[in-house]
C-alpha cells in the first residue's frame, strides 16, 4: 500500500508539472521527504502529510482515503491480517473485558483509550490513530455492514474511562447504537463470576464463505486464531458467554442505570462536602447546630390545639 500510495504521489506531482521540492515547498517538507514517500521508503506518511499533498495536488482526497491502508502496515502482520477479515466480515461477535470496542467508541472516548498506548510516540501520532479508528467505523453505515453482537463486561460500563462527561456520552452512544437492527449489546454482569474468557477480549468474525476466524487480545498482545478446530472453541466460549449476559433490554436499562447514575452523581457534593454546607447553613442567623457534631435534631413538639 505504501507503493500504490507513492505511485499515486507520482502521477499527480507529474501531471502537475511540479518536481519533487516544489512539491515538498507546497507541503512544508523538504523535497527527500517526497522522494521517499514516492520510493515507499523511510517513514511512512502522516494524515496530516496526506491531507496537505491533497491539497496542493489536487487529489479530491484520494490520497486521504488511501492514508489508512499505508497506516495499517506499522501493525504486525497477525494484527493487519485481523483488520483485512474485520473489513470483510458479514458478522462480528465480541466480547470486551476492559473498553468499548472500537467500532462502538465516541472519539473522546477513543481519543482517551489511544493515549495510554505505550507505543504513542506524539500528539500527532495520537490524532492519526484516533482517525484511523473513527474511519473504521464508516462501514456500520453502508448497506454491506456487518451484523455486530457485541457482550460487554460490567466493568466496562463502570470505569469512568476519560472522566465523567466523557463516559456518560460514550454510554449515551451505546444506546443509540444498540437501537440499530443489525447491532446488539449485552452486558455481563459481575455476579456471573468467573468465565472462560477472563482477562481478556474476545472477537469470533464470519466471513462471506462462511468461515470464521477469532481474535483474542490483553493489554498488551493480541493473537489471530485461524484454525477451524480452535476457531470452533473460541466459538462456543462466546456462545457461552451471551448467554450469561443480560438480555439485551435487560443490559440497556443497566446501561441506562449507570449512565444515570454518572450524570448525576458527579454533580453530587460528597458526604464530607454536604455535612461542611450543613453545618454552615445551621450556623447561620436562626440556625441550629447540630447535636454531636452532626447527631440527628429533635423533631419539635407538636403545638397545643387551642
């Protein structure tokens, strides 16, 4: 793709009558940088290179719309090969233990869970990576999407993943989301206890032909899963796990529940904050203070009937 992404460099700087430091002026390189990218040698591009050489090329995002495939090469190999069947599979079912997965994740959400990476090297690299995620969710909203099961463990939902606000509109999203029909989302309980798949994520893709490969990932590993026998396994561990998860209706409403719970709770004081508030509005004019230190105050007596 790197080739394809230079050949295509080549041909339009040439039928701009541009040479390769014209060029690189245009876009703020110098002209070896150019020469490179052209050679799909060196460094790959960055989004925002192929953004510019768009623009000063004229390309109609062409080369935008290539970036990512030249992006998916700094993958190791099984990674790659796992994103090519994701492409073109018809059903996706996955099981995630730690985060939303990314074809369901809001950008800041994204944005949050892309940053603790420990192969970032620069904002730059970060804005690219949250791009290219972003990019791979188009395909939800084309005619040849995939269905996606997707069962969610509860701690997913509960860690506050980017900080309140960010949470409560990625919960917010899942709930839209899961209104799709060719979406479904379930939630795993914590009192289900232990599972087959504890400790990491589990992704199971058919493909067109019928054949299914599965993905499983920890934090910092991943590997593709391709034969047919433990495929098949991996197949039946995610059967297994739908079906201790809530229904899906069940799981919105505890979606809904934390969601709820979040939006509201973090504009709560704290039990220290509002026994200091209590404490200041008794004490002021008419005001009583509170016995011990905070003991409950006696109810007044009743007045007499006159």
């Amino acid at each position: 793709m790197a080739a394809l992404f230079g050949a295509r460099v080549r041909r339009l700087r040439t039928a701009a009558g541009l040479t390769q430091a014209e060029l690189g002026a245009r876009t703020h390189v110098v002209g070896t940088r150019i020469t490179q990218i052209e050679r799909a040698s060196g460094a790959k591009p960055t989004l925002e290179l192929a953004r510019s050489l768009d623009a000063a090329l004229g390309a109609d995002d062409l080369l935008v719309e290539l970036w990512p495939y030249v992006y998916r090469e700094a993958f190791p190999d099984w990674s790659r090969r796992f994103m090519e069947y994701a492409e073109r599979a018809v059903d996706i079912r996955e099981y995630a233990a730690h985060v939303v997965p990314g074809l369901l994740q809001t950008e800041a959400y994204a944005r949050a869970v892309l940053k603790v990476g420990r192969t970032l090297g620069s904002e730059e690299q970060l804005e690219e990576r949250v791009s290219a995620r972003m990019g791979r969710q188009k395909r939800l909203g084309t005619p040849d999407r995939p269905e996606l099961w997707v069962v969610l463990d509860e701690a997913v939902i509960r860690r506050p993943v980017g900080g309140w606000p960010v949470m409560c509109e990625q919960l917010e999203w899942l709930l839209g989301t899961a209104k799709e029909f060719h979406t479904t989302v379930q939630v795993l309980p914590f009192d289900q206890g232990e599972h087959e798949a504890m400790g990491g994520s589990l992704t199971v893709l058919t493909l067109p032909d019928g054949s299914e490969v599965a993905y499983t990932e920890g934090a910092h590993y991943g590997q593709l899963i391709e034969d047919p026998d433990e495929v098949r396994r991996f197949s039946l561990t995610y059967d297994r796990l739908r079906a201790a998860a809530l229904p899906p209706l069940m799981s919105l409403d505890m979606i809904r529940s934390v969601r709820e719970d979040n939006h509201y709770g973090a504009k709560v004081p704290s039990r220290s904050e509002r026994r200091r508030l209590a404490q200041e509005q008794l004490q002021q004019p008419g005001g009583r203070q509170l016995r011990g230190g905070g003991g409950r105050i006696p109810r007044r007596r009743p007045r007499p009937r006159q």
